[in-house]
C-alpha cells in the first residue's frame, strides 16, 4: 500500500502537474484563470482517494459517483499525457529541421486523441471477447470426451465492476458450456463491503466439473480471508497452494499469488514441491496469477493458466508491464514442452477503459492426443 501511495501521488500527481503546465502554456492562462483550475485538477487527482473515504461513511452513491469519475479521468489522463508527451519527442527531434507543434496546436491535437481513443476504449472494455484454445495432450486417454476449461481472470468485482459487468461475463460464460470453470485471481478488488452481496451471481454457474478459484494480487489488497469467504460463497473451490485432481484425468495445481519478495521466494519452493507431488500420469493444469515461470517448474506441468497483466489494458501501458513480464498475452508453448496461456483479464482495474487489449473469457478444449476432436 505504500508502494502504490508513493507511485499515486509521484506519477499520477506529476500527471496532473504536466496537464497544468500545457494547459497553462497552451492558453495563456492568467492568474485568475490558474486558480480556478487548480481545485479542480485537485479534485480530479483525489477523485478514487475520496471516493474510499466516502464507502467508509456509507455514503454508497457519492462513493460511485467520485470512484466512477475519477478512474474514467485517470484513463483519459494517460492517453493525453502518452499523447502529448510524444508529440514533445518529435518536437525536440525536428528542432534543428524547423519544424514546431505550437502549444496550442499539441494540446487541441492531443486533447482530440484523447477523446476519440478514449470514447473507442471505453466501448472496448465492454466488449468481452471469447478467446479458444484447443490443446491436444497424450496424457488424456485415447477414448477420453473433449474436457472444456473456461477461464476468467482479473475480474475485479468492485467499484467500477458491478452487477451488470458481472451478468454480462457469466453470460459468456454460460454460452461456452464449460465442464470447469477457473478463476486465476483477482477475482475481486478493493474493500470487502464493495463486492459482498454479488456472491449469488456466480452460484447460477454449475459446471460438472467444478469451479475452482486461486488468489490475486487484490484478493491480499482486501484480505485473504474476506476475498476467500466471497469466493467459496461464490461457489468456487478455492486452491491454496494445494493440488486437487478431477476424476483422475486433470491435476488442478493452485498457487497463492506472493505479496512481497520473501513469499515470492517462498512459493516458488512451495510450487516446485506442489508440481512434483501431483498425480502422474494425467494432465497437469497450474493455476497461477502471475505470468512466472519458476525455473524449478518447467516441464513439470502441462498448461499454466496466468492474467495479471492485462496486456497493459491501456496502449501503450502493455510496454511498461512487459518489463516486469516480459510474456505476451495470449498461448506460448515453452521450451521445456509446457504451455503458458496468459489471459488478457475479464473485467477492468481502475479507468473503465481498455485500447487495443479487450477483455476475455478464454474457452480451452482439451482433447486427447490420438483421439478424435470434435468441437461443439
């Protein structure tokens, strides 16, 4: 929590601070017009901070309404600054050539950009794309039926994420007609009185074989055993750093996420442990959220199923995560003959906007090696 009040109010502070100074230089603006300004950039800056203050006072529709806000601003902030501080790149380059985007010309374009990508990514993070992966695996027995796995990820039941996004997701995923049904984190987001009344939504959903859920991130940022309550309510299985196997055809191995470098370390142990004591001889499917790779696991699992990332959920954020997770989205087959698949997530964090990484549903058809694949 430190960590992310130092990187709110360096980066998104020296966000605002950098919207000011353009705006400032753009139009000219005199004193009085700065000090009116100001509060509201403020606002806007503390629009999410207030938005906690105010859940915490019962105040439930002021709390939307300054959450809501606030996050869609923090969207449409990042694209201009993104925007802006390109065409200043091109302006130092061109500086010797002659050629200057005047300050009004880079803020009227930027501004324009920002409305435009931001209106499309708004529309974008709505439209939940299914995603379909067929894995064929001799570890499956030859006259074994397809196994279907629908994975949802990064769901971020909340604030910002609510009944309406919820239903849309499981009417996706009640189209694929999963047998299983994982959950690879983040699940929920933000405090406990935000998320807890949706359980019912999710008991609507009974796949045949099971739903089973792991811990994000944001299921510690809330609490373990709050996030855990809302998700066994929920119907869901929830794997703590454990194995479970299903009808001796798939090994479900489920690894809590780390919240610091001491239980990174840890559960990197504890998942090598987990991997070489699953069943043998059955597919062995890893439940994990983060997209790591721990040296000690490859080849010891068949599929690993991660999100996390988003794929950067905002262009061209998926740069910045792609150096903490240099992994793309989507299905990679590994080295070692294990296969990763990392979801682009299901729901949205923050701003409720997605540009060129839409949100998911991942629908996997497991098949058995030398069977005969029939997809329905």
């Amino acid at each position: 929590m430190a960590r992310f009040l130092i990187f709110y109010f360096v980066a998104y502070g020296g966000s605002h601070i950098y919207l000011f100074v353009k705006l400032k230089r753009a139009f000219s603006l005199s004193p009085k017009k700065q000090f009116l300004v100001t509060p509201f950039l403020a606002t806007l800056f503390l629009a999410p901070l207030i938005a906690r203050k105010l859940e915490s006072s019962n105040l439930d529709r002021l709390a939307e309404l300054f959450s809501g806000g606030g996050y869609l601003w923090m969207g449409l902030l990042f694209l201009f600054v993104t925007a802006t501080a390109s065409m200043d790149i091109l302006n130092l380059c061109c500086r010797k050539t002659g050629f200057n985007i005047s300050p009004k010309s880079l803020f009227l374009a930027a501004g324009a950009y920002t409305l435009i990508i931001g209106s499309y990514g708004y529309l974008e993070a709505k439209n939940i794309v299914t995603e379909h992966l067929t894995i064929k695996s001799s570890r499956l027995p030859a006259n074994a039926e397809r196994i279907r796995i629908v994975q949802i990820s990064d769901v971020h039941v909340g604030q910002i994420v609510r009944e309406k996004r919820i239903k849309a997701i499981l009417d996706k995923v009640k189209a694929a007609s999963p047998d299983i049904l994982v959950s690879t984190g983040d699940l929920v987001d933000g405090h406990q009185k935000q998320f807890t009344g949706l359980e019912h939504l999710f008991l609507e959903l009974k796949p045949k074989l099971g739903k089973y859920a792991i811990l994000g991130n944001h299921e510690y940022y809330v609490g373990s055993a709050e996030s855990e309550k809302f998700m066994r309510d929920a119907g869901f299985k929830v794997l703590n750093n454990e194995n479970f196997e299903l009808g001796g055809l798939i090994s479900l191995t489920g690894v809590d996420d780390s919240r610091n470098k001491v239980d990174r370390t840890a559960n990197a142990i504890i998942e090598g442990r987990l991997l070489d004591s699953a069943p043998k001889g059955v597919f062995r499917l890893l439940l994990k959220h983060r997209p790591v790779i721990e040296k000690g696991s490859a080849g010891k699992f068949d599929l690993q199923l991660s999100g996390h990332v988003h794929k950067g959920q905002i262009f061209p954020f998926n740069f910045l995560t792609w150096l903490s997770f240099p992994v793309r989205s989507g299905h990679t087959v590994l080295k070692s003959g294990s296969q990763l698949y990392v979801s682009r997530g299901t729901g949205v964090w923050g701003p409720p906007i997605r540009f060129l990484a839409p949100p998911e549903i991942t629908v996997i058809d497991l098949f058995p090696e030398n069977g005969i694949t029939k997809k329905n």
